[in-house]
C-alpha cells in the first residue's frame, strides 16, 4: 500500500492542480490589484475594486436578481424533480423507458435556444414580466440536473424499505419523508448545488430573458466589459463565488442537520 | 392477541395475468403456516395481499374480527420480515426497532424502554447504538425480527427470511424464530422455496402451484401422504405408476398396468384403492428384485448410484422412467432385467393422474 509514487504522476497530479486552481489565483489576485486596469500578478495590494462593487446600483441589483433567481428556479426545480425522479425509479418497470429520457432532454436543447423560445413565447408571446420569465427559464434550465442527479441516489434505494415502514403503521406520504428523503440526502443536497451554480453563472438563457430594469449579474458583468477594462470585474467574480460557497456550505449544514436531528 | 387469518376466494392479477385463482386459506391463533413453493406459484402474491401492498381482483382477507381487504397496509397492524431485511439505513439499530412504536404516538422514554427490551430478546443489547450498515447478515435478520415483533402485531409475516444466510446461520436463525414465534403466540405466515425449512418450522404447511393451494396439511401428511401428483413430486415420490384394479379380495387388490406390470396392495396398509389410480413411491420404496418372473413391474436396469445404505437403479418399465433401490449386498449391472416392487409401507395412493 505505501509503494513510492512515480515522480511522473506526482508532477502529472501537480499540473492538473495548477490548471484547475490557475484560473481562481488570477482572479483572486488581479481582483486585490491597486491598478485601474486588470492585471496580474497584482500591482499594489487593495480592497478598493471591492468596495467599487457596492458602489455601483447595477452591480448591487443584479447581485441580488441572481440570488433571487438561482434559489427560486432551484428550489422549484426540486419541487418538481424529486417527486418526478421518486416516480421515475419507484414505477420503472411499469413506465415506459423514454419518459425518463423525456426529463433530460432540455439538456440537449441549446441554453440559447432554449432562451430564444421562453422570449418568443412566454415573455412576448403570454405577457409575462420580466422576472417570472426568467424564473421559469432557470428552472427549465436546471431541472434535468435536478431529475438526473436525485435519479442516480434513488437508483440504489431499495424502496421495500418503504413497504416496511408501511407495515410498521406509517401512511406512505409520510412514508416519503421519513424514510425515502432521509436516504437520498446526498442526492438532494448535490443537485441543490449543481442546480444553483448552474443558474447563477447562465448567460445565454439569460441574455434573452433579462429586460429593462431586471438583470442578472453574469448579463451585467457583460455589459461592464463591453465598456470598462477595469479590475471590478475580478472583484465582482470573487464575491460570487465566495456567496456561492457560503450559499453551498449553509445547504450541507442545514440539509444535514435537521435530517440527523430527526 | 393471537388472531385467525382466514383468506377467502383471493384472485388476483398481474395486469391480465391471472396470478391467484380463488385461494382459500385459514391460519389459527398461534398458528405458524408456510406458503411452499417454486417461484411464480404465487406465494409472495398472497403475502402482499395479506400486507396491502396489493389489492385482491375478488375475494376478502379476515384477520380476527376485521376484514382486512380494503384496509390500507399502514393500519393492519401487521410485522412483515423481508428477505434482504428492509432496515431503515439511516436510523440506528435501537430507532429501527423504536419506529413502529413512534407511529403509533408512543413516548420517546417508553418506545427505547420497549426496543431495548425487544433487542435483548433477540441478543442485540449491546448494538443499540450501531447503523444496520455495521451488522452482519444474520444480525440484520434479527433486528428485522424484533422491528416486526416489538409492535406486537396480530399477524407476523415472513417473505422468505432466510435465503441471504448461510446454511449454518440459516438452521439457527429458523429454530430462533420458531421459538419466538412459540413464546409470543403470534399468528404467523412463511413464504418460502425451501421444503426442509418449511417443514421444520410449521405447524402446518400449504404446497402452492400455479396461484393455487395444492395441499394444505402438516408436514407429516404431506410427506407421507401427499392427496395429489403435483405434491408427491415436490415431496420427493418420483415414482408415479398408473394401475387399474384387476381383482380384489378381502382387502387385497391385484392391480395391473401397462406392459405385464402387476402388483399385489393391501388396503389396509394403504387405505381404499379406487378402480383407476396411481401409485406412488420414493425410490427407496421402490425394490429391485432380480427374480424376473416374480410380481412387480419389468424393467431394464440403467445407471447405478450408489448412496451409502443403498444403490439407486434408473430403469425403464412400461410406465416409464423410474428410479428404484437395491441392497449393498447384490449390486446388478446396467441393462439387467429385475422386477421393481413396491414396499407398501413407503407408497401411497393418489387419484388416477389427468393426461397433463
């Protein structure tokens, strides 16, 4: 078990690190720069870009927006997926096998396709506002994640676990939440994530569906760089993704925890 | 407690297929019955009919005082044992045993004070605290068995327990469980494939084929006296022997078959001998003489097998495809001819078989 590891793959391990963590250093680093143009490695040490962010009425908005958006379109995403991929594994051998192909297949839909069509149809077409348009399309966008990934844990429940807590006096809707949702847990919790992360950083969906007065941070950040060079940019990508952890770390605990206080 | 489960006329289906056809059953108080069968013969059907995981095309399940058909399986009261166990992976050994108790509203203090008691029947105090996940095979069968129990349930059911144990685990965990069964007086139900486990634990057992009962007795009387060929079969009588009664006198009846075969019955070994019947016998009641001309059936000797107390001849007769015993001391070679005859005390008599 403790043979010597192959100078090799350790440099190989290495690099792979450095690719993976790359990227977040220079940005991290060119977001504490002094200078009033991006760079890196950083020149002069400062908060001041950050301090920008709050400074700026657009950036604050769609900061909010994109929170708003990513844990509604998410929660409603789970709402529908769980129940919909209980279905999908509890019944699999009585449904017919497409349905569960029919749940993935937005995934195959290009966002920007998917983004044009919301636009045509519900915003224009059924006058919707802006923000529920977009409510929609978000949750349109990362119910397949929801469906596949709550899916893959289900796949190995064993539901007669179910059927003895039935025989054991519980009615199975409280059956679902006592012993199927505990077990799954993981699966939730990682489609929560996956779900989220994938709404706050969409732009082509989006792109077509933010309108006057109502963005999302990634179309504003967009529309920043058209015109400005400066390092704010940086600085706005290091907060979001330090709420997105912060967002995922209060997932993990309060999933975690009110199921293990159960 | 103990209470009569009585199934009356179930049929059930699967889609179109029909799965039980008019089944009747009835367990006393206390009683422990087996549903026996290959796969497919519809024993787990009636278990979950029996549970309410499905519901019945035709037919009532009584259990006491209620009927039980429309009831929702939430509110039988019944404990179930599952094959692969079915523990809650996620609540600990005691909060498995506990659960039944928390549905039905019992206080926290009361419901640990009664699962502690339960897993101490079952030996397991001192894993209380440990996941399922940690527990051997033949624990998690255990706690399964006190998670059933511990709501005191007025019917105990088992869908074939003990077939993911080892053969060692599997004799100890069966005597175990008869015993509890005993000490509780629960009424009991045990689906399983296995003859020998389905004999030893039951008080009465019920051979199933095709989503019938095709005898309901105890293990005794199926063993010796199986009522019909499919039993005698699945019991062991490979030998079936159609015969038509040629002439009686007293209680002796001369019977004669296909080919020259001809044989002497005593009924009162055998109870009475209708006019077309057929005879039944294991291979050790089944001799083989070497005397050619003497009363039996002719054959042609095939392969020998030897068993210890025994040989075993496969050999072709006018009836077909036999298998019949000979002493140690006089082993006969393939394609010898010998009478085959029937040791009285080890056949039984079955109707005259259907052309199948």
């Amino acid at each position: 078990m403790t043979g010597r590891l192959h100078p090799g793959l350790i440099a190989f391990a290495v690099l792979v690190y450095i690719f993976l963590m790359g990227p977040l250093i220079i940005v991290i680093g060119s977001s504490l720069s002094d200078t009033t143009f991006l760079t890196f490695p950083p020149q002069g040490l400062s908060l001041r870009w950050f301090e920008r962010i709050f400074e700026m009425a657009a950036f604050r908005r769609t900061m909010v927006t994109s929170f708003q958006v990513a844990t509604l379109a998410t929660c409603f995403a789970l709402i529908i997926g769980i129940p919909a991929a209980y279905a999908l594994n509890r019944y699999r051998v009585q449904l017919p096998g497409w349905l569960s192909t029919l749940f993935v297949l937005p995934i195959l839909v290009p966002e920007i396709v998917l983004g044009f069509s919301l636009l045509r149809s519900v915003q224009v077409g059924a006058g919707l506002p802006v923000f529920s348009t977009l409510l929609i399309g978000h949750t349109l966008l990362v119910l397949p994640y929801c469906v596949r990934v709550i899916s893959a844990s289900l796949a190995s429940f064993d539901f007669s676990i179910e059927e003895a807590a039935i025989s054991l006096g519980s009615p199975p809707w409280k059956t679902f939440f006592t012993v199927v949702l505990p077990n799954v847990r993981s699966g939730v919790i990682a489609a929560f994530i996956l779900a989220f992360i994938t709404s706050i950083n969409d732009v082509s969906v989006a792109l077509f569906l933010t309108g006057p007065g109502i963005s999302t941070l990634p179309i504003q950040i967009l529309a920043h760089v058209e015109q400005f060079f400066d390092p704010v940019i940086a600085s706005v990508s290091v907060l979001l993704m330090f709420l997105t952890v912060a967002v995922m770390a209060v997932v993990e605990r309060t999933l975690g925890l009110t199921f293990l206080t159960k | 407690m103990a209470a009569p489960l009585s199934l009356e006329h179930l049929t059930a289906h699967y889609g179109t297929t029909k799965v039980l056809d008019d089944l009747s059953l009835d367990v006393g108080a206390g009683e422990l019955v087996s549903l026996l069968g290959a796969s497919g013969c519809g024993k787990t059907t009636t278990l979950r009919l029996t549970a309410g995981f499905l519901a019945p095309t035709a037919g009532a399940i009584r259990l006491g005082d209620t009927d039980l058909t429309r009831l929702p399986a939430h509110r039988r009261n019944i404990g179930l044992v599952f094959q692969n166990y079915a523990l809650f992976p996620h609540l600990s050994v005691l909060d498995n045993v506990a659960f039944g108790l928390k549905q039905r509203g019992m206080g926290s203090a009361e419901r640990t004070r009664k699962a502690d008691d339960m897993l101490q029947r079952v030996g397991l105090a001192d894993l209380a605290e440990r996941l399922p996940g940690e527990l051997s095979g033949g624990q998690r069968q255990r706690v399964a068995l006190a998670r059933a129990l511990v709501i005191e349930p007025q019917l105990l059911m088992f869908d074939e327990p003990l077939s993911n144990l080892d053969a060692k685990l599997r004799v100890d965990m069966r005597v175990e469980i008869r015993q509890l069964q005993r000490a509780n007086g629960t009424t009991s139900v045990f689906v399983t494939h296995d003859q020998e486990e389905a004999f030893s634990i039951s008080d009465r057992v019920a051979i199933m084929d095709a989503g019938r009962i095709r005898q309901f007795d105890t293990p005794e009387v199926l063993y010796q006296r199986p009522s019909n060929a499919f039993v005698a079969r699945f019991v062991g009588f490979e030998n079936l022997i159609p015969l038509t009664s040629a002439t009686r006198q007293g209680s002796i009846v001369h019977a004669k078959g296909d080919g020259g075969i001809s044989v002497v019955l005593d009924q009162e070994q055998l109870g009475a001998v209708p006019d077309r019947f057929t005879l039944a016998t294991r291979p050790d009641g089944l001799r083989v003489s070497p005397d050619a001309d003497a009363e039996g059936i002719p054959s042609t000797l095939g392969l020998r097998t030897y068993l210890g107390r025994a040989y075993h001849y496969q050999a072709e007769t006018p009836a077909g495809h036999l298998v019949a015993a000979g002493p140690l001391s006089r082993p006969l070679d393939i394609g010898a001819t010998a009478r085959l005859v029937p040791e009285l005390e080890q056949c039984c008599i079955l109707p005259a078989e259907e052309a199948p």
